[in-house]
C-alpha cells in the first residue's frame, strides 16, 4: 500500500513539473494577448465603424491601401547570420525608427532564404522565433506592426511539415499562422484561396506577367494586400476602379480586404504607444558598416589551415571575380606580401612557384556557372588542400557545389566595404561571431559558428569606434595650414583607437619641388622616435627572456673595460692644515653675525697646503641600465664626435687666435657651407696669400684626415652616399666614449648618449647588431615590412623621404642615410636613431605595447614589464625610455598623464593613451632642406593635432 502511494506521488509531481515546463515553453513560443495588436481589440472592432471610416475615404485612397502605398518598409537583407543580439536590438530600433520617421507602418524583413529542410529543424525555427520576437519588441515601441517576408510559397510549407512531422511541431505551425501581425508572400503561385493565417497577407507576385491578369488573380486570391513596382502602380489603380465598379464579385472582394486593412490603419493610429524619444543617433553609414561586419561567417572543413593566417609570407591571390578592387589589395597590404594571377589558369606558367604559395582564391556570382564550379573544383584539386581559403562575396549555395576540405570566408556581398574587411577576416583585424544562416547539406548545418575575436589592427571609421569623422577633418586643416606655412613638405598621420586604425593619410610632397607625393608606404628619419621604437622595445624584450636586468652596469656587458685615464682631467683635492688671518681691522665686526667665513686669499694666508689629483671615482662602466632608461645616469650627454663634425669651427677658432687683423673677417668664414672657401670670397676680403693657402690646404688635410669619398679597407662606415668614415677613428671613438666624465649626482639630463650605450650593451650581449636583433625577434613576427635601420638595403631611394641638405658636414642631400651625427658616424645603426618606417608599421609596433604585449595570437613581452616601462619613475617626469607629458614634451594638452611616446628631432612623434586605448603617430621631414627650420614648433602643429583627436572622442 506504502509502495503504491509513493508511485502516486511521483506520478503527481512529474505531471506538475511537465505541466509547468509545456506552460513555460508556450509563454515563450507565444507573446501574451495583450502584445498581439490583431487579436480581441483588432478582430473584433465595430464593422459599422469601421464602414463608416471607409465611406468618408476617396476611391483613390482605398485603392492606394491595397496596393501598399507607402505603408511598408520592406527590409531586404537576410540577418540569420548575425548572433549578436545586442547589434541586432541597436540596428532593428535604427531602421524602425527611420521607417516611424517615414510614416511607415510596417516593417518586413526577411527571416530566412529558407527550404522545408530548414523549417523542419526544431534549433532553426527557435531561433527565428526568438528572432521574430525580438523585432516584434521594438517594432510596438516605434508604433509599426512587424512581419516576414517569404521566399517560398508558405502554405505548401506548412502542409510539408504537417505531412512530415505530424504533432512534433504542431507549436512551430501555430506559431507560423497564429501569432505573427503580417507576412508578406513572395510567390508566383496566388491561386490559394486559405492560407490559415489571421494577420495580413501581403503579396510580392515574382512572376512576370501582364499586370490586368496580375490584378485578376489577386482579387481572386486570399491576399489582402499587392505589392507592386512603381511603373505598375498606376495602371494596377486603373484596372482595380473599373473592375469593383463593374463587376460586384470584385466589388466585394475589394471590400473585404479593404475592410481588413482598415482595421490595421485604425489600429495602428490610435492603440499602439509610441516611445518617441528612442532615437538611435548613430548614422546610416556606420549601421552599415556594422551591419556588413557582423554579417560575416566562416566555414571551416579543414582544421590544417585555419584563421586568423600568419603574416610576413608571400600569398598567391587567385582572383576570379569581375574585378579585384585597390580597397581589398590596400588592406590586404598592410598586413602581408602578395602576388596576383587575374586570369583563370594563368598559375600554370609558374605552377611548382605556385603550389608552395598559400592561395586566396576570390569568388562572386560571376563563377556561379557550371564551367567555373568545375573549373574552380579542377584547381583545387591540384593545389594543397591545407593551403587554400575562398573570399565569397556571391551567394552562399555556392559551397555546396565546392570540393570538400575547403574553408571559406562568406562576405554579405562584393562591394566597396566589403572588399576591405575581407583581408581583415583573414588575419585577423575583426571580430567574427556570424553563424551558418541555414543548412546546405549534413556538413554544412545551420547555427555552426567559428568564433574568431580580433588580434591585429583593424581598419574601419571613425564613428565605429565613437570618434567623429567630422570633427577630425581639423587634422587636414592643420596639416595643410602648416605646408602652407612651410613647417614640413609632407607628412603621414596615423591614429589607432580600440584596435581600429580610424585615421591613416599622407600629406604634401617629399620636398618643395612637389615631385613625389608622400604615399602611406613611404618611410621617414625617425630621429629619437628610435629611442622607444627599437632601443627601448629590446631592452624590455630581453628582461622578457631573462637575458638582462635593469639593475645591471654596463661592466657586465662590455670586455673592454679599460680606461686610460692619464687622458682624462682628474679631480682636484686640495687639503688646508693650517691657515692664519691677515691683519684685519675690527676683527670682531669682520665676524660678527657670521656663521660661515669664505676662505679666500683676500683674507686668510694657508699654511701647509697639501694638493692631491684623484681619479675619477666614477665611470661609464659603473651606470647601472636603470639610470641610462631615466636619462639620469650623469654621463656627459653627446658621443665624443665634436671634432669630427665641427673640424671646420674648430679651425677657424684657431686661425682667428693666430691672425687677428683679419678676426671680424675670418669669423665669416664660420658659415661658409664649403670645404673650401671661394676665391670671390677671399678676393673680396683681400686676404694674403698665405692665409688663402692656409685655408684651403688646412681644411682638406683635416676633412679627408677624418674622411674618405670612396669605401676602402680602411674606410669603410659608410657616413652618406659619398662619404666613409676612417676604420682607425671609430676605434678611437669608443676609446673616447669610454672616457666620458660622469657626474656623481644623478639629475635627469635627456640626452643621446644614454641610449647609444644601452644599445651597444644589448648588441654585445646578442653578439649582434640591434638592427638584426629586432628583425628577428619582434619586426619580421609581427609582420613589419616598413621599418628596419639602412634602408637603402632593402627599400628603392624614391620611397624613402629626404631629410636636410647637409651643406656644414656631409656636403649632399641626406636621402636614406641618417640625419642625426652621432648614429652616422656609428654607421646608421645606433640607439639613439637611425630607424626608418611609415607610421603604419609604428602602429602596429605600439598597438602591441599597448595590448600589453600581445599581437597577432603571440605574446612578445610580459604585461607587467610593459607596465613597469611605461608608468613614471618617482624620481623624473619619464618613464623607462619613454617619455610623459611635461613641460617640455612634444604632446597634446588634453593627454592624460599617463600617456607615454617620444618625439623626434626630424619633426616625429608617438603618443600611447592607455586609459583612452588611442594610438597617434605623426611623421615628417621637417628638417628639410634646413634642420633651422623651427615653424612645426612655433605652430605647434603637432599638438594641436593631438589635441583635435581628443576634441573628436565622442561621449568621452
């Protein structure tokens, strides 16, 4: 008995817990009555009323409302796509609001370009329930009715699933006739006369008919309204008055529908409340954007080959396409290498070349025909299979007709943007959420979805990324006031915010002769921006991989340690044993009220005094890496070059001691930009002869003492074009830097030195050049193909801007060679500068600082040694290598303190913003073709640009 009313119980339970889950399923499958604007209220509203608003209205009119006048606003574009739900809810509210501000009343989209198949799939029609209701939602809020548009002929559909699925899901074809406000059928087939659907049934005929036999078969038809195109309206207008007046049949069919209609419009003008302030601000073209960005899926049947792709290798780009447009090819180029073959079966000229290239095979609706499925199937074959992704910018069905083992990137259509956010697919500058829209074949399966989240730079709009496209037309304001004003020919500006390159333009000419335009490609002198660009991210990448602490002195790294100090001044300590008073007058008031007494020879006579020379108790070799980050390591700020730069300063000072009847003469002479002063000059100044030879003898021996025009065995640094440095004086150059005074108080002093030292230790620890260093551990991984040091190695002349025409030392044109002295004489690779790029290269490199270390799926450098870096020392206004916000820096007055960056001597900056996540970078020769050209700093050009930045971050 006990048993028996234990299985009662749990019979009762299980009945309740089934009867609350199918209560629980049906309130979700179905809006409650009081949200279905066609039932009690709609349905049953008073026919003599409704009549009686039909009388008052003119034929016309009625007419019009069957017909669809400017009642729909009819969205063409499919969203199963798209799984973010929060876009979705922002995107539907825009154009429901759009279509209210219209005058619109309803709004129709199409859920699915869907078969049976689809229907039958319990995961698919949840989802376009939820979907339909989530439209439905905010459609009430904007005071429309929402519908769906129907590719297929639904009712067949139904009966199908009837047939099929029999009461399994009996819910799925209520909810299909019962519970939406209107469909919209599109659908040669007009013959139904019951469709078992209480809302609106709107026709969209796509059979090509005459329009008189059209109108017939719609009156006759159970469809309420007829969607027409625009040409066809007016005789449809005319063929519908006279056949309700001539024909009561009609007449009646007329009214019924119209009846219904009226119904719609009463209700819809009177009952539904409008949320008027919901209003969505942000404009047709980003919603756009967004709408194109969130549409992309990716299909992948091999795993071997996957994306986000690798950069920094060469890709074959095998376009099948109608065109191949410079959007796709520009943006495919700021990632990675690429050769094209147009032309179908054109890699057959060089097909072993071809086959271990990784392909991007680009498809549209032109290769939609038998011959280039077959031809396309052909190709692939013969390629390898973990070597291929298709770009298809046609239709989805395509894929089932493919070869197996494919992946594919589905772009919503070819067009201008999509053709730029493809490459971003494909390594990896987007974000990437969109599913499989609906299924093609047991492999491919409606909901599937690869996920991919951003880990590279993307390229998009301003107002993507809230920044106002608008206000940012002040940065062309400025570039082009300074041009005019003469501060730079030409200059790139590149800005980074959330990821996203929202700004990237070149400006001007390389020089003033407006020869070449500046292209994003080209590369600049970075002068100092070296300093944070190459120096300081390899000091951080080797404390990365414990190969260095920042504690270390420069002993550590260096086997030359010895210093000849009978070079060096020591320092003076004098010793006084014993002293005594002169004889002073009033001695008490001499000392009266004084605490301290100066010794000095006026007053006191010392006795025994001792005087000892010392050496330097300091040296270069005791500055720990720390101090030479600071800038505060107290080592005199230049490299001990002066000599060899200023030889002519230098000889002239000495020529003037020894001749002073012609000093104010000869002091011109300081300026002269030439190795040898003129005979004009000197007949003017009426100087003897043998100061005549003096000079130019003089000059010569001392210039090509320290030079040679042409590369030897003992001259090979290479200075500029025509110019090598003596091997025996870049020894003596080290020797000399060894000797270097050091200060025993630590103050901050920005200078070269510091940087040119950290350097050379790092490249003695590699036992490799920077230059080599970096390419291999940070530039090539990350895919830079635009920065190295010696560019003219790798890079043609004409792509590389020119900087000044040296005419004190270097005598030509610097194009290619470093501005700055001291890395010249280095030979070009040095700490303090020497680095050539363009700004998107640098943007790249500092987007990976400012995502912590992390680009492109790999960790380059711990977070936590980033943060160190760049966060300011107690002691100074820098950071380690980085410089901050101060008094003196080059940088905008709305960054917040935290910012970090550099600026360079060549009219350069970088600025990092990590608490606004923006980037910006600036690059110009302003040194051109005199380094006194000072304007970019008197304009305060690029703070102000900086500053328009910020004055655009919408909502900040």
């Amino acid at each position: 008995m006990q048993n028996r009313s234990t299985q009662f119980l749990i019979k009762y339970i299980l009945i309740i817990f089934l009867t609350a889950f199918f209560m629980q399923l049906k309130k979700q499958l179905f809006p409650s009555e009081k949200q279905e604007i066609f039932h009690i209220e709609l349905l049953n509203m008073d026919g003599h009323f409704i009549d009686s608003m039909i009388s008052s209205m003119t034929d016309s009119t009625k007419i019009e409302l069957l017909l669809g006048s400017n009642l729909f606003f009819i969205d063409t574009l499919n969203y199963n796509m798209i799984t973010d739900s929060s876009f979705l809810n922002e995107y539907f509210n825009y154009r429901l609001s759009k279509s209210k501000q219209q005058k619109k009343l309803f709004y129709a989209y199409y859920p699915a370009k869907s078969d049976v198949d689809n229907l039958k799939d319990s995961s698919f029609f949840n989802f376009l329930i939820k979907r339909y209701q989530q439209i439905n939602k905010i459609a009430q809020k904007n005071g429309l009715i929402a519908g769906w548009v129907y590719k297929e002929n639904i009712h067949q559909q139904l009966e199908d699933i009837d047939d099929t699925l029999k009461k399994q899901f009996s819910l799925q074809r209520n909810f299909l006739k019962t519970q939406n406000a209107f469909h919209i059928f599109e659908s040669s087939y007009i013959t139904h006369t019951h469709l078992e659907f209480e809302g609106l049934k709107i026709l969209k005929n796509t059979e090509h008919k005459a329009i008189d036999k059209e109108i017939l078969d719609f009156l006759n038809a159970d469809f309420d309204i007829i969607l027409l195109k625009p040409d066809e309206k007016k005789e449809a207008a005319k063929i519908i008055s006279e056949l309700v007046k001539k024909y009561p049949l009609y007449k009646k069919q007329f009214y019924k529908k119209l009846r219904k209609i009226t119904k719609y419009v009463y209700y819809l003008q009177n009952n539904l409340s409008v949320n008027k302030t919901s209003r969505n601000k942000n404009n047709e073209q980003l919603m756009s954007y967004l709408l194109n960005e969130k549409s992309i899926f990716i299909v992948q049947k091999n795993k071997n080959i996957q994306v986000p792709l690798p950069t920094g290798i060469v890709y074959s780009i095998l376009n099948l396409t109608d065109s191949l447009s410079n959007s796709f090819l520009n943006i495919f180029n700021n990632y990675t290498s690429y050769t094209i073959v147009n032309q179908k079966n054109n890699y057959k000229n060089d097909k072993k070349k071809f086959k271990r290239n990784r392909h991007i095979i680009l498809i549209d609706n032109s290769t939609l025909n038998k011959f280039t499925i077959d031809s396309l199937n052909k190709l692939l074959y013969e390629f390898p299979i973990d070597k291929n992704i298709i770009i298809n910018f046609g239709d989805f069905d395509i894929l089932a007709q493919l070869t197996d083992s494919l992946n594919m990137i589905q772009m919503p259509n070819h067009s201008g943007l999509n053709d730029s956010l493809a490459p971003q697919v494909l390594f990896g500058g987007l974000d990437i959420s969109g599913q499989i829209p609906r299924s093609l074949n047991k492999q491919i399966r409606f909901g599937t979805s690869i996920k991919q989240k951003a880990t590279r730079l993307g390229y998009t709009s301003p107002e993507r990324v809230k920044v106002s496209s608008k206000k940012l037309t002040k940065i062309n304001r400025i570039v082009h006031e300074a041009i005019q004003a003469g501060a730079f020919p030409g200059c790139q500006i590149f800005i980074v915010k959330n990821g996203k390159v929202i700004y990237n333009q070149s400006f001007g000419y390389h020089t003033y002769q407006k020869l070449h335009k500046v292209k994003n490609t080209d590369l600049y002198d970075l002068a100092s921006l070296t300093k944070i660009a190459a120096t300081t991210i390899a000091a951080m990448k080797m404390l990365n991989d414990k190969k260095l602490s920042i504690n270390d002195k420069l002993a550590k790294f260096f086997k030359d340690t010895k210093i000849d100090y009978t070079r060096i001044k020591p320092d003076t300590l004098i010793k006084i044993d014993t002293f005594t008073i002169k004889n002073i007058q009033n001695i008490e008031n001499f000392v009266k009220n004084k605490d301290t007494l100066n010794i000095d020879s006026v007053h006191f006579i010392s006795i025994d005094t001792l005087i000892t020379k010392l050496t330097p108790a300091n040296n270069i070799f005791n500055v720990q890496l720390f101090d030479l980050l600071k800038h505060k390591s107290g080592i005199t700020p230049t490299l001990p070059i002066y000599k060899y730069i200023y030889y002519r300063y230098i000889y002239f000072k000495e020529l003037i001691k020894s001749h002073k009847n012609f000093q104010k003469q000869l002091a011109k002479l300081l300026r002269m930009p030439y190795i040898e002063v003129p005979d004009t000059l000197l007949k003017q100044m009426h100087l003897p002869d043998s100061i005549d030879s003096i000079i130019n003898t003089e000059l010569k021996n001392i210039y090509y003492g320290y030079f040679s025009k042409i590369k030897t065995d003992s001259s090979r640094i290479q200075i500029c074009e025509n110019l090598y440095l003596r091997n025996n004086y870049f020894d003596t150059i080290w020797q000399d830097t060894k000797q270097l005074p050091v200060s025993n108080k630590k103050y901050t002093q920005y200078s070269d030195i510091n940087m040119i030292l950290l350097q050379m230790a790092i490249d003695s620890l590699n036992r490799a050049g920077i230059n080599q260093y970096l390419k291999k551990e940070i530039y090539n991984p990350l895919g830079l193909r635009n920065i190295d040091y010696l560019p003219l190695k790798r890079f043609r002349k004409n792509r590389i801007i020119p900087t000044e025409n040296d005419v004190q030392w270097r005598y030509e044109l610097l194009q290619g060679y470093v501005h700055d002295p001291s890395a010249a004489i280095l030979g070009g690779v040095s700490g303090n500068a020497g680095l050539f790029a363009n700004a998107q290269n640098l943007g790249v490199l500092f987007q990976m600082i400012l995502n912590g270390g992390k680009y492109g799926g790999k960790q380059f450098i711990r977070s936590d040694i980033i943060k160190q870096f760049t966060t300011r020392q107690e002691d100074t206004q820098r950071g380690l290598g980085f410089d901050m916000p101060n008094s003196h820096a080059v940088v905008g007055n709305l960054a917040p303190a935290s910012t970090y960056g550099h600026s360079g001597f060549t009219g350069t900056c970088i600025w990092v913003d990590p608490e606004n996540n923006l980037i910006y970078i600036f690059l110009s020769n302003r040194v051109y073709p005199s380094a006194k050209n000072w304007k970019i700093i008197s304009l305060h050009i690029r703070e102000r640009i900086h500053d328009a930045i910020y004055e655009a971050i919408i909502d900040k």
